[in-house]
C-alpha cells in the first residue's frame, strides 16, 4: 500500500514543524508551515486557538524547556490530515504551569492530528499527557471526592 503524494507532502510539512519549530524553536519555519487562518480544535488552558495561540504555546515551551525535542514513532495520512504519535523530551529550566525550574528531564506522549492545505497546517486537533507531566515535575493533583 502506497500512500498518495498529497499524503507525502502533508506529512513532510508536519515533520517540519515538529522537527525544526518545536525542536529547534525555528521560528522563521513557523510562519512557513502555519496558515494565517489555523485553528486548534483542542488549545491548550488559557491558550487562543489561532495561530498567534500556538505560537504562545511552543515559545513558552521552549523558555520552559529550551532542549525541548520529539522523537516521532509513526506518522500517517489520509489525504492532508496527518496522524502524528511521538514523545516530547526536555530538561525544565524555566517556569511551565505555573511550576518554577525544577531541572528534571521530562518527557510525555502526544496523539496530533494536522490537516494541510497548500504546504500550510491549517488545523490541529490533539491529546497530549499533560497529567504526567506535570507529575514528573513535581505536582500531586489530588482528585476530587
């Protein structure tokens, strides 16, 4: 089973912002790969869901973690909307959720999924595990009841 050029192409974009945006925090990339009108359909707390709320959220990661990484474990499409499984790595040196610099490495897993349009993403919807990250921090959440 082949995929389509249309696939290829779309997964290379997505490659390209995780590999040189949110790893190298090569901003001049971010505006090559994000479309004006992006929308995220799961922004993360307190985070607008345009493409300026993005940008917010990979710099303050990177402030947080400046060796902030992925390792992608597969990739796959259906026509331009890209299904990205990977697992970000990083060393906390910076405040992140209100946490200050504990210097622990850090990794956690994510589920994206990118739609692209004329070589841009223009929409995002996501699941990262935010609950164990902020655990390997330092922070006990207690449930409720």
């Amino acid at each position: 089973m082949t995929r389509s050029a249309e696939s290829e192409a779309a997964i290379a974009v997505v490659r390209r912002n995780t590999e040189e945006v949110q790893g190298k925090g090569n901003f001049a990339v971010f505006d090559e790969v994000f479309s004006e009108d992006f929308l995220d359909h799961t922004p993360q707390p307190n985070m607008v869901p345009d493409k300026e709320g993005v940008r917010g959220l990979y710099a303050g990661l990177r402030k947080a973690f400046p060796d902030f990484h992925a390792v992608i474990h597969w990739q796959t499409a259906d026509g331009n909307l890209v299904t990205t499984f990977k697992t970000y790595y990083g060393t906390h040196k910076g405040t992140f959720l209100g946490i200050e610099p504990t210097g622990k490495t850090i990794q956690f897993e994510t589920v994206d999924a990118m739609r692209v349009v004329d070589g841009k993403i223009t929409e995002h919807w996501g699941v990262a595990n935010l609950y164990s990250l902020v655990g390997q921090l330092g922070l006990q959440l207690q449930p409720k009841g």
